[in-house]
C-alpha cells in the first residue's frame, strides 16, 4: 500500500496485463450469436458474389459493338433476371434486358443502364460514352471461396451476422461467455423489497453493474450483499472464487474502519490498491484470488453510483472484453467538443464529468449536467456523453476544446 496517487493510464496498463482470453467455445446459430466474441475463423466456402452479375437494371452488351462517338442500335434477344439466367450467348448486334443481381449473359461484358437506354420494340439505342465492364460486379470480387470472411477475435456485429448467414454458414464458433459476479457491500445497503430503515440505501450498484456486464455480453451471477463484518464477506468472496472468471465488488476499498475487503483479499490472493489519480473513483482495487489451484480476477469499485459506473467503463469493460477474447479491444469513440461549461480542475488527475453532447451549427458542444458528485446517478441518467479531462488539464473556460466520450457504443 502507497499513499501514491496512480495515473489512470497505468492502472488500465495494468490490470489489461493480468488478463488473457478465456477457454472454453461453444458453437451457436448464426442468428444468436450477436456480440459474442468469434474464437475461430470464418472461411467462406463460395465466393462472393458467386458469378459475375449487373449491378444494375439495364442492358447487357459487347463493349467492342459500341460506337465511341454515335448512338449504336442493338436487338434484344432476351431478359435476364436475378435468380433465372438468361440461356444463350450475346452476339454481335444484340443485347439482353438484365435486371440487377442477374448473372452477366455469356459473350457480354458491360452493362448500360435503362435510364440512358432508347427503346424501340426489340431494338435499344445506347449513347455513346460507355465504359467497358461498366455496372457489372466481378465473381469473387468481395470475397474469394478458401479466404477468411471473419477473423477470430471479431466481437460479432449485425453486418458479421448477415455476411456468415450470405455464405450459408449455419453456426459459429464463439468464445464462451464470461462469467462475472457482483458483490455490494456494507451494513447500509437494502435490497429491492426491503422496507424502508434508517440509514439504509437501496442498492444500485448490483443493478447498474448487472445491466453494464449484460449489455457487455457477460454471463452474471448475482452474488448479493455482504454485510460489513470479516465473516460475511469472506464466505461470500470464497464461495465464488474458482466459481466465476471475475468478481465485480462495490464499496469496501477505502480506509474506513469497516471495509474489511483489503486483510480479507490479501488471504486469498493478491491484490493491488490504488488510490487513483481521478475523480470520481479514486480508491479501487484489483488482483486474483486463488482457491483449490483455481483464479478469479477482482475488480474492487468504489462505492459511490457515479464512481462504480466510471471506474467500470474505464477499466473493467477493456479487462472483460480481453477476457472475451475480443482483438483488437474496440476503444471508446473520443473526439473534440466545444465546452459549454466552465470547470474548474487542477492538473494532475483525470476528470471525468457528466454532459450533454449536442450538435450546434455544424459543431458539437458539449455541457455539464449539473452538479457532479459522485452520488449523483440521476447526472448520468441525464447525460449522453463523458466530458473526459486529462491529468494536465487545468481550468476550462467555456468555449474551450474538451474531450469527449458518447455513451452509444460505450454504455
């Protein structure tokens, strides 16, 4: 233990170097496998598209029977349509009506389309200027038949899904869910249910933490409240470890005299404390736990709503997606604001503060929610962004360049 205040970059540094992918895959439909991280490649068995087809209505053509500089007149001998061929050969003179998606006619090359076309019975007149091999799509042009269509490591996306399903892949082999348990801890904290007792708060760290690990693609299992004596706590720590991949706790790592999570976690592995360098969410923790030749990582947030919240997005979400085995890990979209707020800072710490991102004539501002105590879950219900200001930021005026983080993609 230091009284050292630990910069947010190697803190993350540090706890995505204890991590590594875990064992275990499953095959799943294609239809299910939404977020779930591929644990093998996909190799497409066709290629894509299987034949060279129009990529437009239009008319199919030999580009040599095309006058550069004149109209040319052509008879059509037949229509082709996505899903029925046209069986026959183009020849000198003649074109065949093709509607997109159908496969190119043999002798034919080019495809001019029907809005530049003239028709006349069975004769069309294209105008000069066509380009050779213009409006058709190459076979295996996107993708040849033996070569990866998707990479291991791919957090799966709706395009990845349409791609296997378009290759007649009927299921995928995905790293098996992470399992995750969520622990709250103290005297103070009531459950869902409960009446209502002085000095006691709801839960809603479990909650909120069950919502983020879902959303993440986690499995969680609900670990409940421990209350604050070393007992309680220690049987509810001991009963997951080897259980689950990761325990999740809120509450417990600071310096109060009950917050028996440090003695207890120095008995069963080792763990880190850090007072970081950040607000909110200063003390944290983290490390394995060990029992029975089997680890579990742990994660040790702050208490406060906003704390647990930003401590999880900032460090624990990248830990879980490596644990998932997800590579590369997608970082947070962050780009540039416009401050709407005045803040006051002192370097030497990351801020992490609450705000509206919106889009102003062409530009996007950015402004604080209101007050930013760490208590305050409702400043993260009303906001849609994180207004990120790194360790050498001081004070910001308004109309000050500031980072952003969007919560979509990140929450």
């Amino acid at each position: 233990m230091t009284d050292r205040f630990t910069p947010v970059a190697d803190a993350r540094a540090h706890i995505l170097a204890a991590c590594a992918r875990v064992t275990g895959t499953q095959r799943v439909p294609v239809r299910d496998a939404l977020g779930r991280v591929l644990a093998t490649d996909v190799i497409s068995p066709v290629s894509v598209p299987p034949h060279d087809n129009s990529a437009m209505d239009g008319y199919a053509v030999r580009h040599a029977d095309l006058s550069t500089d004149a109209e040319t007149r052509l008879t059509v001998v037949g229509t082709a349509y996505a899903g029925h061929a046209w069986d026959g050969e183009v020849g000198p003179g003649q074109a065949v009506r093709i509607m997109t998606g159908a496969v190119m006619p043999r002798g034919a090359d080019t495809v001019a389309i029907q809005e530049t076309a003239k028709v006349d019975g069975d004769t069309v007149t294209i105008p000069p200027g066509q380009k050779a091999g213009q409006n058709r799509r190459r076979a295996g042009e996107d993708l040849k038949a033996g070569e990866a269509a998707l990479r291991a490591g791919r957090l799966l996306r709706p395009s990845d899904i349409g791609l296997a399903a378009s290759l007649g892949v009927p299921e995928l082999t995905v790293v098996r869910r992470v399992r995750v348990g969520v622990l709250s801890t103290g005297d103070e904290v009531m459950s869902i249910g409960e009446a209502p007792r002085e000095g006691g708060i709801y839960d809603s760290n479990r909650y909120t933490l069950t919502a983020m690990l879902t959303r993440l693609g986690c499995e969680v299992v609900d670990l409940g409240v421990a209350r604050d004596t070393r007992e309680a706590l220690s049987a509810a720590l001991e009963s997951a470890v080897g259980e689950v991949d990761a325990i999740i706790t809120s509450g417990g790592v600071s310096v109060g005299e009950a917050d028996f999570v440090r003695e207890i976690l120095a008995s069963l592995g080792e763990v880190t404390f850090w007072k970081i360098a950040m607000k909110p969410g200063r003390p944290m923790a983290f490390g394995r736990l060990t029992k029975g030749g089997r680890d579990t990582l742990l994660f040790g947030l702050p208490g406060n709503p906003v704390a647990t919240m930003i401590t999880f997005y900032f460090f624990a979400r990248e830990a879980l997606l490596t644990l998932m085995g997800a590579s590369p890990v997608p970082a947070p979209i962050r780009f540039d604001a416009i401050s709407g707020s005045a803040m006051k800072k002192q370097p030497g710490r990351t801020e992490y503060q609450r705000g509206v991102l919106e889009l102003r004539d062409g530009r996007w501002h950015a402004t604080v929610t209101g007050a930013q105590g760490s208590g305050i879950l409702r400043s993260m219900c009303d906001a849609n962004c994180i207004i990120v200001l790194d360790d050498h930021v001081g004070n910001v005026a308004v109309g000050d360049p500031v980072g952003v983080i969007p919560f979509e993609g990140l929450i």
